[in-house]
C-alpha cells in the first residue's frame, strides 16, 4: 500500500479504536493459529501489518524540520530513561543510562506538524509478551513501567500477554495474574491463553475500558432518502 498524503485528521478516537480492533484481530489469530507465530517479534509484525493497512495510520504528515513521516512506528524510544535494579525492575530515572522502546506505537496527529523527528508525542502504545511467565519475572512489570510512567505521558497503553503451551503459566498462575490486574490498574491488558485443544475466552481489562471497533458509515444508495 503506497503512502498517501491525508487530506483530514484522524481523530484520537477513531486512531484507538482502530489500535484496538488490530489488537483484537491478533489474539483472534493467535488462538486460531498459534504456531504461524514462531516468536514474540512475529505478533509485532502481525499487528503492525495489520495497522498499516488499516490506511490511516500511514497517511504522511509533516514534522517541524518538514520531513514526511507516517503515525506508525516500532521500536519508538520512550522519553523517560530508566535504570534497573537488582531485582530487574525498571524504574524510571533522570540518572538512567538508557532509554526503553515501544514495540508497536502510533503518534498522535495533532502534535507532529509542531514537533521534531525524534521528539513526536506518542497517543498509544502497546508492549507484548509471548510465554514469559517464569517465576519473578519482571516483564510485565517493566512493559507496563513503560506504558504508564508519567514522563512517557503516553494516554492509551496496553499490554498484551499471551500465553501457548507453557506449563510455567499453571505455576506462576497467582503471581502473573497479580501482575496483571496491577497492571490493568494504569493500562489496558489483553490476555489470551491456548493450551493444546483448550482456548479460553480472552479478557481485556479493565471491563468496560477498551472502545468499540470503529466501522466508516455506510454509503447511502444514489438517490436514496437523506
């Protein structure tokens, strides 16, 4: 699909409602089909496939120096520099020696004609974790650092946790999902879990948060009643 130069400004509202039905179309694949993701990086390919060809989030929009740029980025560098600590925590810090990345991100319009290249405020970001679930395991914790930290300002996070044949998962069972309800606290958590023939019905949290997916309005027939 061919860039495009975008005639109107999507609203924040049609951008995460799009973010989130690409979103839910990724854990409707990988419970139909978990093994055509060999990796965690295969489900970001996945998602940003689906984003870009979505058509809105790839229209070019004109940065501050004049470069043409489109909304969808991956590997997006957070504003907050973090260090971590012995318990493998991130924690954000003006002393941190390094900053983290988005896995899949959009920009949000409104702010990229009056920002930098490198400096572009970000609307919504997601963070994926594929099978970690061992013990102590600090990635959820971390992603969501990243998704809520008040330095990144970013205002639609989510974190998207799936889970294939893992016997770690039934172990860690209490502690994952202490994780993540401490998570779905700050950001918006997608959870889906296949196990052999056993696909249970995936959970987005909080309840109520997530927006319905956005749909164009229907074309009324030529000579049809207004």
């Amino acid at each position: 699909m061919p860039y495009r130069r975008s005639g109107t400004v999507p609203s924040a509202e049609v951008l995460v409602s799009k973010f989130e039905a690409a979103i839910k179309s990724l854990v409707q694949r990988f419970r139909n089909h978990p093994y055509a993701f060999y990796t965690e990086t295969d489900m970001h390919c996945y998602l940003y496939h689906r984003l870009y060809s979505g058509g809105l989030a790839n229209g070019l929009y004109h940065t501050i120096e004049g470069y043409d740029t489109i909304l969808l980025h991956k590997e997006y560098p957070t504003v907050a520099r973090c260090s971590r600590g012995d318990d493998g925590h991130l924690r954000e810090s003006v002393d941190g020696r390094r900053r983290g990345a988005f896995d899949i991100c959009i920009w949000d319009p409104a702010y990229i004609a009056g920002r930098d290249h490198r400096k572009q405020k970000v609307l919504c970001a997601a963070e994926l974790a594929l099978n970690e679930t061992r013990r102590g395991n600090p990635h959820t914790i971390n992603d969501t650092t990243k998704l809520a930290g008040p330095e990144n300002e970013i205002k639609y996070g989510y974190l998207l946790f799936f889970v294939r044949d893992d016997p770690c998962y039934e172990d860690n069972k209490e502690e994952i999902w202490a994780n993540l309800n401490d998570a779905a606290k700050r950001v918006r958590v997608a959870f889906a879990q296949v196990n052999g023939s056993k696909k249970p019905k995936p959970q987005y949290l909080p309840e109520g948060a997530w927006f319905t997916p956005f749909s164009l309005p229907r074309k009324r027939p030529a000579g049809g009643r207004k």
